[in-house]
C-alpha cells in the first residue's frame, strides 16, 4: 500500500487536514504480529488492504467497549479521566438537539477540561459514538453522559 514513509506521512498529513471535530482522525497502533495472526485467521492476503481492515477492527472493538461501559452522569464513581457527553434534546425532531464533548482529567489537587465538541447539531447516540472514537484517540476508557430534556417535547 504504501512504498515509501514519505507517501505514508503524506496520507497521514491528509487525514489530518479532512479531520475536523466532529470527524476525528483517530491514530490506531498496529502490531505486526498481532496483525498477521488475524490475517491468518480471517484468511486475508499479505497486502495493504488488511492492514487497514484490522486497524479497523481494533477500532471498533475499543468504541464498542467504550460505549458497552458508557453510563449516565450521577453520583456513581467514575475513572479520573473520562469522556463526557452533554446533550440538550430539543423539540420533537432530533435534528435539532445540541450536543457537547469534553475530556475531563480529575485529580485530588486539581482537576481540567478540555472542550472537543461544543454545541454540535448532533443528536444523543450519535455524540455518544462519536466520544468513543475521541476515547479511543486519548487514551480514555470511561464515557459518561447527560440529557437536558428541559426543551424536550415527550
């Protein structure tokens, strides 16, 4: 797939320029081995396609994961760093819901956020796919989410 580094670190540079925050460019680390075993297993060639395929394939297992584990914001203990998801349903139409991400890092001394996403026309479940992919790229296995049904119509 790619002959040279430089067409690598070019395809890269690209990805990264279409990235935007509501598609994240998400990095995943590819072991030779590991790879090759899962080739031999799902009985794919030896060319760039499968590479692909399994970083794929690690990609969607860590967002599966990470949404399996997703809970809602309350009073429950939580990791040190997590994804939050904070979503105002509005009217009927999902289309016009709200939706915002952070990265939160709490310490016993201090504690931060990081804004990714703020007020995104992205309804619930899709803003809680999406924090997954932005767990995935931080390092971050905990999602927790809240709904603002205040201008919600049931």
């Amino acid at each position: 797939m790619f002959h040279e580094f430089s067409v690598y670190e070019g395809q890269l540079k690209l990805a990264a320029e279409q990235a935007s925050h509501i598609k994240s460019l998400v990095p995943i680390l590819v072991n030779y081995e590991d790879w090759l075993e899962w080739c031999n297993r799902e009985e794919k060639d030896l060319t760039g396609l499968p590479v692909r395929e399994y970083a794929n394939f690690l990609f969607n297992m860590e967002c599966r994961k990470v949404l399996d584990n997703a809970c809602e914001a309350n009073d429950q203990i939580i990791k040190s760093a997590y994804i939050a998801v904070t979503t105002s349903e509005i009217g009927l139409d999902k289309a016009n819901d709200l939706s915002s991400l952070a990265l939160i890092y709490e310490g016993i001394d201090s504690s931060s956020v990081i804004e990714l996403v703020s007020d995104a026309r992205i309804f619930h479940e899709h803003a809680l796919a999406l924090a997954s992919a932005y767990a995935a790229a931080k390092n971050v296995s905990q999602v927790c989410w809240y709904r603002d049904r205040i201008y919600c119509w049931y």
